[in-house]
C-alpha cells in the first residue's frame, strides 16, 4: 500500500505562486502515475497534472502554461509549481499514485486564491 502526504497549500494572492509537495512511502520509480487532483466546494474531483514513471506528463487544459508537474525519484516525491494562480484554482488539492491496479490518495492540502 502506498501513502501519499502532500504539503505546501496555503493562501495566496491572484498572480501569486505555491509548489505542492507529495512524498511518497515508497520507491516513485515503481508507481506508475502520479498526478494532482482537486476539488473545489460543490464541484467533482478534476485532474490537474500527472506523471508517469517514464516522465510523460498530462495537463488540464485550464492550467497549461501555468503549472508544471515534476519529480524527485530520490526523494520519492512529486511536486506541483503553481504559478500566475486564478480565484478559480481555490480547492482542495490530491495527490494520487496509480500503481498496478491500484489507486492510493493523499489526504489532501488546501489552496486558496484570493483576489
């Protein structure tokens, strides 16, 4: 089983930056994916950005340009740079690790854009 605890939320003004943390309990080199979530109030789970272990990273189209995926295979962490942050990327943000069959959450970091 792989435990995910993510840090680096925070409250920050619009234009503004955050770099989310997630550290893994294992070896990143053996999940398969690694991506961030979020969920604002009232609103389903979206993805935002994912990793794969080859390197290959995926965005929503809504922060393309503005966010970037990376990883510290030695540090067994994922990150996510945050910046020219919107009102609209308020929410709870996740880390989830797909490995094998299996999809494993963190608990969660909050993010809040103020204007």
């Amino acid at each position: 089983q792989v435990q995910l605890v993510e840090s680096g939320g925070g409250l920050v003004q619009a234009g503004g930056s955050l770099r989310l943390s997630c550290a893994a309990s294992e070896s990143i080199s053996r999940i398969n994916i690694l991506g961030w979530y979020r969920q604002a109030p009232g609103k389903q789970r979206e993805l935002v950005a994912g990793i794969s272990s080859g390197g290959r990273t995926n965005y929503a189209d809504s922060v393309k340009g503005r966010f970037t995926i990376s990883s510290d295979n030695a540090k067994n962490t994922v990150y996510l740079q945050m910046n020219s942050l919107q009102v609209e990327d308020t929410a709870v943000y996740y880390c989830k690790a797909h490995k094998l069959l299996y999809d494993y959450w963190g608990q969660g970091t909050q993010v809040t854009v103020s204007s």
